[in-house]
C-alpha cells in the first residue's frame, strides 16, 4: 500500500499541498487564538516533520486529521484537552501511531464517550483489535484513578468509508465533513462550514472532488511555492480571512 507522507489542503479558492520536498522552516510553537465562528486549520506544532497531522477549528470543534505520535501534545499546544473527531486518510503507521494514547488521556481528562476515528476499510479491525489489546489496562486504570467518565467512554468509535464509495463522516448541521475513498481505500476529506470548504487528500495523485465544489486556484506537488506550501509558514490559516 502506497505510504501517504503529507497532506493536500483545497480551500473554496484555495488548495494547498505539500509532498515531500523540502518543507519551510516551521514557525515557533505559540498559542493563536480562533474564535468560536472561526473556521481554521494548523499544523500539529509537535509531531515529526512531514508527517501528516492537521487540526481544523470550526464552529466550535476540533477536528484531528492524522494522529501520529504527539498528537495529543499537539493539541495540549492550543489548549484543546480532547478533538470531537478523528480523521486518518489511510492506515499507513505514521498516522496511526498516536491514537492509543488519544484515546486513553482523552478519556482520563474527561472525555464521554467513545472517540470517533474515521478511517479507510480496515479501521473497524484496527480499532476493534486496540480496545482489546487495552481492555485489561483499561480496567485497572479504571478502578485505580477513577476517571470522571463511564468505564465505557475509553473506547473507540471506528466508521469506515469504503474503497470507491463516499458519504457524509461527520455533521453538526453548521459543521460538516464528507469522505470519498479511492479505490486503493486512500480517503479524501471535504470539510465544509460557513460557505467554505477545505480538502485534505493523501499526497498520492488518487485526488477526488465533491461535485459542486468550486476550486478557482489549484496547486499540484511541482508547482508549490513556500508561501503555499505545507506545512505553512504561518502556524495559523483562518478560512475567509
């Protein structure tokens, strides 16, 4: 399976991606701060370089796209204590690496109910087959520092989108976000809010577009340029800004 190393960002009038070329020097760790009517997206100040990981606030939520390890940190970073979804474009280990330790400090914190994870087909296996590995240390972690949550909450709550197939993953009614897989299961997602809409694709030429969705400038992996590319020189892109 091809191993996805970065992230397409598409705006309404926008698309970002990044492959592996030489990425711009990434801006110090800092707080920004993004409303509650904000719609933006940064990268995960403290995962490895080139990894792919993207927090996107809209509407009041926090979504995680890749959780490799640090994510948790990552969103410590902006003072966010759990995401309201994950999101995973494939099942590649790198992106994968930091959801055991999401889903047990999340819920320690606080967090429940099960965690969303949405991923390609497979993630049901995947997920099934770490709530298992834990469910003793979960236990005794449970009755050792009793979380303020149900003993159920530690769990994940996997949903796949199938090879060639797409659907709405995720929907608050003022937040949405659509999954299209391609058939080699890579999955693109369509974040829409407040009349813009951000795609984040694998890095792996298998791209896909919602019907509807007005692209007005596109980038391609030759064509980027250090302003555009990803990870951004600016830690913070706040949509319609």
């Amino acid at each position: 399976m091809t191993v996805t190393r970065n992230i397409l960002l598409v705006l309404a009038s926008f698309i970002l991606w990044a492959c592996d070329t030489a990425a711009p020097a990434v801006a110090p760790d800092a707080p920004v701060d993004v409303g509650p009517e904000d719609f933006a997206v940064q990268r995960c100040a403290k995962v490895e370089e080139g990894v792919p990981c993207l927090i996107v606030q809209a509407g009041g939520k926090t979504l995680l796209f890749g959780a490799p390890e640090r994510a948790t940190d990552s969103l410590r970073v902006i003072g966010v204590a759990q995401p309201d979804a994950v999101f995973v474009s494939s099942l590649d280990p790198d992106s994968l690496h930091g959801v055991a330790r999401l889903r047990t400090e999340t819920w320690r914190r606080g967090r429940n109910q099960p965690l969303s994870l949405v991923g390609p087909d497979g993630t049901v296996a995947f997920a099934s087959g770490l709530d298992l590995a834990y469910a003793r240390s979960d236990a005794l972690m449970y009755l050792r520092d009793r979380p303020a949550s149900t003993f159920d909450s530690v769990l994940l709550a996997p949903a796949e989108v199938q090879p060639g197939a797409e659907g709405v993953v995720f929907d608050t009614g003022d937040l949405r976000v659509d999954g299209l897989a391609s058939a080699t299961s890579e999955v693109t997602y369509v974040v829409r809010y407040g009349g813009l809409a951000l795609q984040i694709s694998p890095c792996s030429g298998a791209v896909r577009t919602v019907a509807g969705l007005l692209i007005a400038h596109e980038m391609s992996c030759p064509m980027q340029t250090q302003d555009q590319a990803w990870p951004s020189p600016r830690p913070v892109l706040v949509l319609g800004q």
